[in-house]
C-alpha cells in the first residue's frame, strides 16, 4: 500500500537512533537538553525525559521476549490487533512504537497502552494514533505530491515533523 512509504520514514528514525546508540554506548552530553526555564511548568526536566526513554526501553524489550522468533514475521501476523502496520516486521512495530511513536511525542508507551495488555482499546489516544497515522499518508501521499517545485525529491512530514517531543504541536514559536 502507499502507507508503506510513510512507514519507511518511521522505521529510518528508529534504526538511526538504535545505530547511534551502540555507537556512543548512550546519548552525548550534547544530546541531553538543558534544563527547563522554570517559568514554563510543562516541560520536562532532563531527568524525567531520560526516565521516559528507559521506561519505553523497558518496555520494548519485555515484548522482545514475548516475540523471541517471530521479530521478522509480520506485525498482524505476530500481534492481535494491528490495523495500519499489517505489513511491518514484528520487530519493526516496536521500533516505530518506541521512536517512532514515543520519542516523537514526548511519552512513554502507557499514554496509549495499558502496560502489557498492548492489544487493548482503553485509551483514545491509541485510536488516535492510527488517525494521525493516516492523516500523515494523505498529507505525503495526496498533498504533498501536488504542491509543485519543492526543492526534495521526496518530500514529507511524520509525526515528529509537529509533535517534536511534545503531546500538543506548538501553535507558536517560544
Ligand atoms: C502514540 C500512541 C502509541 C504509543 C506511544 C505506543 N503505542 Fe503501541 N500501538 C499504538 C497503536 C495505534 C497500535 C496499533 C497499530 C495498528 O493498528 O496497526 C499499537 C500496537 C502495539 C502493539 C501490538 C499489540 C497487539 O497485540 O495488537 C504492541 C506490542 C505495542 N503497541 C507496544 C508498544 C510499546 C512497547 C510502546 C512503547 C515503547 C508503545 N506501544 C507505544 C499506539 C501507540
Ligand atoms: C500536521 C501535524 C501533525 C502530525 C504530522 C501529527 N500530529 Fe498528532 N496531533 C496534531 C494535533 C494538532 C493534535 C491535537 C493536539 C490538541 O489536543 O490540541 C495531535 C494530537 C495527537 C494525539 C492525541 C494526544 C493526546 O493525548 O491528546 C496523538 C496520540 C497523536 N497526535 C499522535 C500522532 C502520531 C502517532 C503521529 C504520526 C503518525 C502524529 N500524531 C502526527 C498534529 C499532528
């Protein structure tokens, strides 16, 4: 399906980042934000960004174990409620939950999920996932392909392209 294009672009993010990873053994100094002016409640301190991204890793890897054998089978055929990533190896989904999805937006995978019951419905969040998900196909598989002389041979956007680590898209710049 064309959604597949977009899935690329997700599962670039990831790989870069676990590439990275085993590279420096764990973010570089410059890689860890500075702390928050205090004037602004929302933000997250360095700290609690970092306890997010171990949280998700923690995660991931329990259901890694779960999956031990099927990581290249496809994600349908591996979990029991998958919709949009039908086609996406096993191991794949999760690294478009963890980067993909979570560093994107700023949270840790229970803002969608009740922890290790991932099939479930409870949050509307996680529907809402799958409707930004598509909304982001139509914006790079419709929109996009029309708007005529942009200087990339490929342009698109992803979730990070508005959500940049946080819930609510900024409306304006800080
Ligand atoms: C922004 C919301 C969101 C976040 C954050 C998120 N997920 Fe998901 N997750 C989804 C959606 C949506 C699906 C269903 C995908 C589909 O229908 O193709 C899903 C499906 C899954 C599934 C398949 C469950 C099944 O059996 O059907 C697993 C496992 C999973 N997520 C694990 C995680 C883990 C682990 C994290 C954190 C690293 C995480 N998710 C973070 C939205 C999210
Ligand atoms: C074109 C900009 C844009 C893109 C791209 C985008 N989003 Fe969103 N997203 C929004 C806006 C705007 C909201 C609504 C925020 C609000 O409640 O005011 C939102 C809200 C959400 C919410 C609800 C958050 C909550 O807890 O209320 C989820 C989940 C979400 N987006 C996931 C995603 C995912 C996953 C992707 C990538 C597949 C994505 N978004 C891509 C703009 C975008």
């Amino acid at each position: 399906m064309r959604i597949v294009s977009f899935l690329g672009v997700l599962a670039v993010a990831a790989g870069c980042r676990s590439a990275q990873k085993t590279k420096s053994g764990g973010p570089s100094p410059a890689q860890v934000p500075a702390p928050a002016p205090t004037q602004l409640p929302a933000t997250a301190s360095a700290a609690t960004r970092d306890s997010v991204t171990l949280e998700r890793e923690r995660y991931v890897a329990e259901v890694r174990q779960e999956i031990a054998g099927k990581e290249n089978l496809p994600a349908s055929q591996v979990f029991k409620n998958i919709k949009v990533l039908t086609d996406v190896p096993a191991s794949r989904l999760l690294g478009i939950m963890n980067i993909g999805f979570g560093k994107s937006l700023g949270v840790s995978c229970t803002h969608c999920h009740t922890a290790g019951e991932w099939d479930r419905e409870e949050k509307t969040q996680k529907q809402t996932a799958r409707d930004m998900f598509k909304m982001v196909a139509t914006i790079n598989n419709e929109l996009l392909k029309n708007i005529p002389n942009l200087k990339g041979p490929n342009a698109i956007v992803n979730c990070t392209t508005c959500h940049r680590g946080q819930v609510k898209p900024a409306l304006n710049l800080p």
